[in-house]
C-alpha cells in the first residue's frame, strides 16, 4: 500500500502566505496586530517554540513583544505581567508559554488573559465556546490538524475517528473538533485497555501522548488518516513522533511526518487567532 505523507511545511506555509497578505490588508486600515508572548523560565524546548512564533510574526509583518520572566518568577508577578498585557490596545493576542514552573498555576495564569485576546483558546469560556459546538478561538494545535485534514480532502463525516491522549491542548479540544464535523469520536489515554485494538478500528487516528514511536503500524487500520501530534527530542537532535513512522506508513494510507507535520501547523494557527483577534478589534472599533 502506498501511503500519501502530507507535507505539513508546505501547507503551512501557504496559510501564512494568506496571513500576511490580510495583515497588510489591515495595516492600511491603521491596525498592525500584535501578538505578546510570556515566557516563564529556562525550558529549552519552550525558548525554541517562542523563538519560531517571533520569526512568524516577523514574517506576517506583526508586532511581536516576548516577556521574558525567571524560573523563579511568583504567580502574582506572571498574573501582573497578563494584567499589563489585557490593558494594552496594540496587543491584541496573548500566549502563555507551556509548561510554566510548578508554583505558578496554569490554571490561574490562563484564567487572567483575557477571552478576546486568548489566541492560544485555553481560557475556559473560549473552552466551553468550542465544547459547545460554537467556537470563537481555536486551540492552535488542534485547528491545525483539522486543516490538514481539509487539505487532503478527506470527508470526516460518519468516520471513526480515535484521539490518543485527553490534555485540555490537544485531545480533548480535538475530539470537540471532531465530533463537529460529524464524526463518531473515541478518545484514550493512560488509562484505556487494549489499547491497539481500538486504534486499529479508527479511520482517522491522532496521536498525542508523548510518548516516542508509542503507536506502532500493527495497531493501525490499513488505509487510516494518520496525524502524529507528538514532538520527542533525543541526545543528538533526532526528533521523532508517538507514532513509528517506519512500520506505520506501511500501513496508513495518509499520514502526517515528525518533524515537518503538525508541528509547522500550529505556529500558522497561531497567526491565523492572532489576525483574527486583530480583526475583531477593527470591527469593534468601526
């Protein structure tokens, strides 16, 4: 069987092209939308994220501020920077780096952004806009895997469709998704028996463990839409998904590559919140 590997670069790639275009669009209008990102912290991994998201916002001609905050830093001094954030006209998304250090409540410091600047659709009103079935934002992540699949053109109504993993970042927020374009949803986790033999009945499976090569090509339904959400890093650089690329696409008859995949599409979605939020402070204006 011959698997189609979506090329998630080039897709994304197009959509920023597309976010560039209606920014200049609106600077002409006297709006340049801005995107601030709170950094709290050491985390390699997090200070490379929030390096990606600055060169996009570069790119799409945003205005782009990182605050930069210590490991160290307490809650209410993360709260006071979102406060400050919330209150300034020019900014119009905010986004909370994750993880944050263990003292600082995520739930707390996501709470305090406010709904309409939330690009990242965290807090819990955006939250419950999209369990609702009438979203305003997104979660970059999982809007970006739904785009993907739109751009191979497959239906998702009436399929099966299996999310691995339950975090409020990715699989709940993606079977919502699911589930509103009509298909039948089943998600897992650490908890879930038997495991591959409910990923070998889905047409569409995501993976989102974070777990290394964790779903192997046995536990996947010939022909299945196959999108690896996961981004492992080893000694050395190699950076693999959950999903076995090697034994999966074997099998799978559409699926995404780590790296190259999911990942280049949630830094698009985050310019995509980040224009719109823009946009409706242009209409609110009017």
């Amino acid at each position: 069987m011959s698997c189609q590997i979506i090329d998630g670069k080039a897709i994304a790639q197009r959509i920023r092209d597309e976010v560039k275009l209606k920014s200049e669009e609106l600077k002409r209008r006297g709006i340049t939308p801005g995107l601030a990102v709170v950094l709290v912290g050491d985390d390699p991994a997090s200070h490379l994220y929030v390096g990606l998201k600055e060169k996009a916002c570069r790119e799409a001609g945003f205005y782009s501020e990182i605050i930069k905050l210590p490991a160290g830093a307490a809650e209410r001094e993360v709260l006071a920077v979102v406060e400050e954030l919330n209150s300034r006209p020019e900014i119009h998304g905010i986004l909370v780096q994750l993880p944050l250090p263990k003292l600082v409540r995520e739930e707390i410091i996501i709470s305090s952004i406010n709904p309409d600047k939330d690009v990242d659709g965290a807090h819990p009103l955006n939250m419950g806009r999209l369990f609702m079935g009438r979203p305003r934002v997104i979660p970059c992540t999982p809007y970006g895997c739904l785009k993907l699949i739109e751009a191979v053109g497959y239906d998702l109504s009436g399929k099966h469709a299996v999310v691995v993993g339950r975090s409020n970042i990715v699989g709940k927020p993606m079977a919502s998704l699911l589930l509103a374009h009509n298909a039948t949803v089943t998600v897992c986790h650490s908890r879930t028996k038997n495991l591959g033999a409910i990923t070998r009945e889905a047409d569409v499976l995501v993976v989102a463990a974070g777990k290394a090569n964790f779903i192997r090509g046995e536990m996947i339904k010939p022909g299945a839409l196959v999108l690896d959400v996961g981004i492992n890093r080893f000694p050395g650089g190699k950076v693999v998904g959950d999903v076995d690329f090697s034994s999966a696409s074997q099998v799978a008859g559409i699926m995404t590559p780590v790296p190259g995949g999911v990942g280049p599409m949630t830094v698009a979605m985050l310019m995509v919140n980040t224009l719109q939020a823009a946009e409706r402070d242009y209409e609110d204006g009017c």
